[in-house]
C-alpha cells in the first residue's frame, strides 16, 4: 500500500522516472488536441455498461489532468494534486475505490468532500507499449458501488482499447513525419541534381549577350531539360539545348551523360552534327538495356565572329527549331535539317546547316515545355512564343528578352506542365575579326 | 485552372493487325491512357495505331511512339502509324519518325501482307 493520502503519493516528484513517463506524454502528442469520436464513444461506452453518469480519458501532464474524453462532466482539466487518476497512474493495476467517502486514501480529497462528492471511482492506467502510464481510463459515480472482477476485467479491456488507439494515431503521426522527411530529402536531392545540369553561370561571348531561364514543371519532379554555353576552341561557342525523355533520377542520369558528351564531343569536332552522332551511338549503346527507354532531342549551335555578327551552324535531333528574332521585330523559325532524337536507333543519321546571325538580331532556343505551356486551357504553341517575342525593339538584348518571357511565364494563367529551358542570344554591334 | 484534355484510345482487331485509333490531345496529362490502352502484339503481329484523329500530340507521346518501335524491332511484330492531320504530323517530321516508322492511310492497309 501507497501513502495513506492521495496528495502525498502523487505529488509530482521530479524524479528520473516521472520525466521519462512526461516524454511519452509528450511523444504521443494527445494533449490538447481536440474532442474526437473515437476517444468519446469509447467512454460513453463505459458509462453505460457500468451504470455511471461520468466516464473520463485522462492524460497526466506535469501539473494538470487533461481530459481527453469527458462523458457526464464538462470539465477539460483538474489540477494534478487533487486528481485520483494521478493515483491511477502510480501502479500498473485498476485502481479502485468503493467508497471515497470512507476509503483512507480519498476521504480528505476536495473532490471527495467538496461540491461534485465523488464516491465511487475506479481507474486503469493507460499503459503504452514501453511501460508508462499515460493517464488513465476511469469510470466515476456520486454514489459508492462495488465492481466485480468481471467489471474490472471489461475496464481494462476498455482501457487497451483507448492505448490500441493512441498507439495507432502515433505510428500514423511517425509514418507522416518520415514521409515527410523523405519527400524532403528527395527534394533537396533533386534540387542539387537539377542545378548540376545547368552551367552555375554563362561565359561571355565577344560581341553578344546571352541570357537562360529554366522554369521548374508544377509537379516538382526533376525534369530532363539542359542547356549548355561553353567556347569550344578560338574564336567559337557552342549553345546547346536539350530534353531527355521521362522524370526523376533516372532522367537526371541521362541528362548528365547527354550533357557532357556534347561538351567533350564539341572539343574534338566543331560540327553539331557529328557530336549528336557521337551522343546517339552513346545514348543507345550506354543504355540499350534501360527501360523504359530515354530518348533525347538537342539542338547545338557553333557560332563564330563573321563580317557581321556570328556565322552558325546548326544542327538538331528531334528538336524544335530556334527562333530568330529579326532586326526589324519580326521573328520566325530558323528551320534547319537535322536528324531523330538520340538514343532511338544506331544508324541516325544528322546533318548540320549553316545560318547567321546578324547585328542587331537575336536567337532563342527553347525546350517544348515553352511552347506546350498552356493559358487557360489552350495550348500556347510556337505562334505564342512568337507573339511574346515580337515586336523586339533593336535596342532589346538577351537578357531583358529573357526576363520578358520570364515575366510572361510567371503571369497569371501562364500553366508550364513540362520543365521548360531557354536560352536567348543577341548579337550587337562589333568589330570584324581579324 | 486545370484543364481536363480529352483523349481516348479504342482498341480493334482485325486478324493479326490490332488496331488502336486515338482520339483528342495526346501529351504529358493523357499518355498514361495511351499507355493503359496499349495492347501487347505477339510476334508476327501488327500493331497500327491510328492518328486521324488525333488533334495534339507533345513529345511525351512521341516517345511513346519510338518506344514501340523499339518494342516491335525487339519482340518481331510490326508497327505503323496511321498519318495524321498536319499539325501532328509537323511534330512527327521535327523527330524524323518516318525514317524509322511505316505510315499507311488506313489501318486495313497495315496488314503484315502488305508490309
């Protein structure tokens, strides 16, 4: 037998125990958290099996009582001193008293002798797998009664029902936070994979501004849109645009691989198209095996100083074709032969063209995720991404065209489904080479 | 707002040719219908599916497209593409399919006799 009088026995000590039991509490998150059927059916439950007017789910809190369920009593919370379930909770079996007003360890407890005059009450400690009591499920009556060992049985079965549940509701709440922490995880992780796709920032070239915006897909997945702005030798760049087929990690992978065998191709050979070669043979040879399939569509552009502006060469595998922005504002499709995107069949083949790039003209080559953006439901096409374009005045450069489409992109309605990358070229005004 | 594409697929056989006649946009939202509705040829067999109606296709359906191909080389049945109006076939020539792939006019005309 405990201390005589509840108030000794259940002060709250601050022992080693006691704050270990305060972290369960804690762990299961239950207090103050709001009424809930499942907790009140269960102690209106109680109550009428056992014939009682007040059927209670308590949780001990370091100087309070707090009810998560209150069946007959429209009371959230006693303070632990004169709290019977803070008995409740000091040994592992039912806890009953008959009669408090006779029984020693209540007689003199306010709840007992004051107002409500509780007479009968019997507690089962809500016991969690490791061991500590919670608080408790308790059945109370104002006038004394017995309980058989049947009755006390059926409380504590009631009691296990009432921990099946808090257990539950925990692992649910632990499975949530680790899914929550993967998706995380998984984010950051495709966040670094997507920003090692594109170059951290665009080399200068003599005589020409560039520009590039990249425009995440509204599913968050990492997509298989890059771009690349590199010198590949005296006097010549390379822009290169690309989408790799499919989403997530896989794609990242084959994009990387896309990426670079453009870059070290285009330091062996200046011919686009003899690099798309290189990265077909690559693509479908390093990954015959992969499914589903990835397939890739490039455009590469070489560019070199001419009398005035650049000399291009193009060439393109599956790709939409660049859009060239003229000096008089008008704007079209730079058509050029080219080939089937990489990775489909060994015996691609692709050929490059020639074009220019006048002073005072402008280039842009995108990813489909632009042109297949939608307002409101309808499709923007190429004709859209001609109208934002147009009407450039000679005075606007890479990166105010840039931001244009940006701004555009970020307008209302604008819905982009698939990534979307583009780069943005304009030639101004330069000396002739030498 | 979202928008709800419409796009359906209907499955037909005729012999060894089975037929699949899509109808609406086909892109990012509406390939996996496409890739539901996909029957498995067995080798020896003729899979056509039928683009007359189709009115948008992206490049996530074109890869699905060159995924069959693949497919066909590998299991030994047979692919070919009913042609389509010339907005989807504008998208078709951008990836060079028709190097790689049998256009016909009808389905009827994708039997292997004829292939």
């Amino acid at each position: 037998m405990e201390g005589l009088a509840h108030t000794d026995e259940d002060a709250p000590v601050a022992t080693d125990q006691e704050s270990r039991r305060l972290e369960a509490v804690r762990r299961y998150a239950v207090l103050d958290t709001p009424e809930d059927g499942a907790f009140d059916r269960i102690t209106a439950l109680a109550a009428r099996h056992f014939g009682v007017p007040i059927a209670i789910v308590s949780i001990v809190d370091t100087d309070r009582i707090w009810f998560k369920s209150h069946h007959g009593i429209d009371v959230r919370e006693v303070g632990r001193d004169p709290g019977l379930c803070a008995s409740a909770i000091m040994q592992h079996e039912p806890w009953v008293v008959e009669d408090a007003a006779t029984d020693p360890r209540t007689l003199a407890n306010p709840l007992v002798a004051g107002e409500l005059g509780l007479r009968f009450y019997a507690g089962v400690p809500l016991t969690t797998h490791d061991g500590f009591n919670l608080g408790t499920l308790c059945v109370i009556d104002q006038a004394p009664r017995e309980l058989s060992d049947d009755e006390t049985a059926t409380l504590s079965d009631m009691a296990a029902i009432v921990m099946d549940e808090l257990e539950l509701r925990l692992a649910s709440r632990r499975i949530v936070h680790q899914e929550q922490h993967l998706r995380d995880l998984a984010e950051e992780t495709a966040r670094s994979l997507q920003e090692s796709l594109l170059p951290p920032r665009l080399p200068e070239i003599p005589g020409a501004e560039v520009a590039a915006l990249y425009v995440p897909s509204t599913s968050g997945e990492v997509g298989g849109d890059f771009y690349d702005v590199f010198e590949v030798g005296a006097d010549a760049w390379a822009l290169v645009i690309g989408d790799v087929s499919g989403k997530g990690a896989k794609a990242a992978a084959v994009t990387a691989l896309a990426r670079h065998t453009i870059r070290t191709g285009l330091l062996a050979t200046s011919d686009p198209s003899a690099v798309l070669a290189t990265l077909n043979r690559a693509m479908f040879l390093g990954l015959q095996g992969a499914r589903p399939r990835h397939f890739c569509t490039a455009l590469v552009v070489v560019l070199r100083p001419a009398a005035r502006g650049f000399a291009l060469t193009v060439a393109a595998a599956g790709h939409p074709p660049a859009i060239v922005m003229r000096a008089d504002g008008t704007a079209g499709e730079l058509s050029v032969a080219g080939g089937p995107p990489v990775g489909w069949h060994a015996d691609a083949r692709f050929a490059s063209a020639d074009a220019e790039l006048r002073s005072g003209e402008g280039l842009l080559l995108y990813t489909d995720g632009l042109s297949e953006a939608r307002t409101a439901g309808a499709l923007v096409g190429v004709e859209g991404v001609l109208e934002v374009l147009g009407g450039r005045d000679a005075g606007e450069r890479a990166p105010q065209l840039a931001e244009r489409l940006t701004r555009w992109l970020a307008a209302g309605g604008v819905d982009v489904r698939d990534d979307a990358a583009a780069l943005v070229i304009t030639a101004g005004e330069r000396a002739a080479p030498a | 707002m979202t928008f709800e594409p419409e796009f359906s697929a209907s499955l037909s056989r005729d012999g060894d040719v089975l037929s699949l006649r899509l109808t609406g946009e086909l892109d990012l939202a509406t390939v996996p219908e496409l890739e539901a509705a996909l029957p498995r040829p067995a080798a020896g067999e003729v899979l056509v599916i039928d683009l007359r109606n189709l009115s948008f296709i992206d490049s996530t359906g074109i890869h699905v497209l060159m995924g069959l191909d693949v497919s066909a080389r590998e299991q030994g049945w047979s692919f070919a593409l009913v042609r389509p109006g010339p907005d989807v076939q504008r998208v078709l020539d951008l990836c060079h399919v028709g190097d790689r792939v049998r256009f016909v006019d009808r389905p009827t005309d994708a039997s292997p006799a004829l292939g």
